[in-house]
C-alpha cells in the first residue's frame, strides 16, 4: 500500500539511524519500526500486582464494620454531651 506520512523531524531521525545501523532502505525501516511498535501496543498489558504483606497485627475491634463502630461512638460522644449540658 502506498500512502503519505508526515513524520515528525526526531522521529525520522530515528529512522534513518535505523538505516545506517542496519543497512536497509528507507521503506524497510519504517516498516520494521511500525511493525514492532504496533506489536508491543497490540499485546495485554500484564497485570498489575500490589505486594501485601502480613503485620502480625489482629485487630480487636472488627475493622471491617469501622464506619458503623465510629458512628456509635459519635453518637454516644453527643449524647453524653447533651446529659451533661441538663
């Protein structure tokens, strides 16, 4: 396929390095380059691991219900609050 690209001026700088280094025509290093480009975009990227450790901390307090332990203790901090403004 023929076709017109406007290529920005570093990148055919990388271009025809590729076909000094490698000795091989003009069309031939674009090729190379967008084939290996298109190659690497095409493939899944690997998914992405976060390290968990364990601290040797046990909680007391179940810390998945934290939400609803703090809003009990909000509300018992208000109604002391009140008792002793009476």
């Amino acid at each position: 396929m023929r076709t017109t690209v406007t290529l920005y001026p570093d990148v055919e700088a990388l271009i025809h390095k590729a076909m000094r280094e490698r000795r091989i025509t003009f069309k031939e290093a674009l090729n190379q380059a967008v084939r290996a480009g298109m190659t690497r975009a095409v493939a899944p990227p690997a998914p992405f691991r976060t390290p968990t450790f364990r601290l040797g901390f046990e909680p007391t307090v179940p810390l998945d219900k934290a939400l609803r332990l703090a809003a009990d203790l909000e509300d018992e901090e208000l109604v002391r609050r009140l008792a002793t403004r009476k």
